[in-house]
C-alpha cells in the first residue's frame, strides 16, 4: 500500500482546473478509483475547490460501459 492507500495516481492539468485519477485501497484491502477536480478559485486567493467521486472496483465495468456511452453520445452531438 502506498501513501494514504494510494496505489497508482496520475493527472491532468488544463488552463484552470487540475484532474486526478487515484487508485487507493481501504483498510479492507478493496480498491477503488478517486476521481478528483481542482480548480482555484477566482480572485487569486489561493484557495482551491476539489470534488471527487469514488467508484469501487466492482462496479468499474459497468462505470466504464456507461461513461463510454456518454462520451460517445458527446461526439455524436459534438459532429452536427
């Protein structure tokens, strides 16, 4: 197990906001995936507003079918 149950992390920056995709492990030994959005907030006063969802790894493939599906339909409406 690594730092706080991480397990595996990578990120995303863009223009103004930062993504992270974290694998972790509870005290269980479950492992699940944290999705998490930075984004500073206006004004310059250094603090940061940060939502997550969390999936676990039972439910991936069935997380991973529908967002497949939504990312498709995006492209779809995206080319008209």
């Amino acid at each position: 197990m690594g730092v706080r149950g991480e397990v595996y992390s990578t990120k995303l920056v863009t223009n103004d906001r930062t993504y992270f995709f974290n694998v972790k492990e509870n005290v269980y030994g479950d492992l699940f995936l944290n999705i998490v959005e930075s984004k500073g907030m206006e004004g310059g006063s250094g603090k940061f507003i940060r939502q997550s969802i969390l999936v676990y790894q039972e439910d991936l493939g069935e997380f991973v079918q529908e967002f497949q599906k939504t990312l498709d339909f995006l492209k779809q409406t995206a080319k008209k």
